[in-house]
C-alpha cells in the first residue's frame, strides 16, 4: 500500500517530465528510498513525515538530474525564470526546475508548511484536499499557503534574475 502511494507521488513528480526521462517512476521511487535509508531502518514520527521526506527527496533527485543535464548540455550557465515562465514546468528546461528548486528552499527556510504545500501541490500533483489530509491542516489554510507562496515565489524568481 506504501509503495503504490510512493509511485503516486513518482508519478506526480514525472508528469512534469520530458518523456524521454531517463528515470522512470520506478526508479524515482527506489532512488529515493536507498537515499532515505541507506540500508539502515529509520523511525518516523507519523505517516506525514514519511510521505513529506520521501516526496522532498524525489524532488531533489529530479533537481540533481536536471543540474547534471544543465551542465552537460548548456556549459552549467542557466537562466533563472520567472514562476509564471516556469508555468507549466516541463522537464527539457532543467534550467527552470533549477531556479525553482532556488527560490523553494529559500521559502523552506522562512515557512517549511508553505514550501510543502507547493512541493504536494504544484509538484506531486495533490489538491488542496488531499494536501490538506497530508500535512493536517484544513484545505483554507492549504489555499491561503498556496495562494503567498505561489506570489512569493514569482516575486523571488523575479528579484533572482535581476540579480543574474
């Protein structure tokens, strides 16, 4: 039952992807658990901070490939975006992801709920109901979290690239 919600999550995290993605859900989903236990069992204080932490790692997997392919195929110089570029985020512009993933840990830095609700959100592909079962809050406050951090973000993504 775990593994199929994990493949959920993958699969939400793919649908961003281009199709030719060399991960595959599967992958995704095994990467993350050898990343998380690294062979060594690990208690977790709910059912939340399971899917949380396994859904933060598929995101940085996905980030990790992206920075390799940026390297790879545009000599590591990126452009950051705007969130409403990014829009819908697809996986032949890592140097999008990127940006985001930038300006998504700044926010994990000031308000970690709101950072989630974006990473179940925009991401995994939750509603604000299934987000707002996940992390035990009501779905008014999932849509208020989401509403800041979608114009925190577009505006952090905007001061970013007049930094560049």
């Amino acid at each position: 039952m775990i593994y199929r919600e994990l493949r959920q999550i993958a699969s939400g995290y793919m649908r961003n992807e281009r199709p030719d993605h060399t991960l595959q859900t599967t992958a995704l989903v095994n990467e993350a658990w050898l990343r998380i236990f690294q062979g060594k069992p690990f208690r977790w204080s709910s059912r939340k901070h399971f899917f949380c932490a396994m859904a933060q790692t598929m995101r940085c997997i996905l980030v990790d490939h992206a920075r390799v392919c940026q390297t790879q195929k545009r000599g590591g110089e990126w452009e950051k975006l705007s969130l409403e570029a990014a829009l819908p985020l697809t996986g032949d512009r890592p140097d999008q992801l990127l940006a985001l993933d930038e300006a998504l840990e700044q926010l994990s830095r000031l308000n970690r709920r709101q950072a989630q609700v974006v990473e179940l959100r925009f991401f995994v592909g939750l509603t604000a109901e299934q987000t707002a079962a996940m992390l035990n809050i009501s779905p008014e406050t999932v849509k208020l979290d989401w509403r800041f951090a979608k114009a925190w973000l577009q505006r952090q993504m905007r001061s970013l690239k007049a930094h560049d």
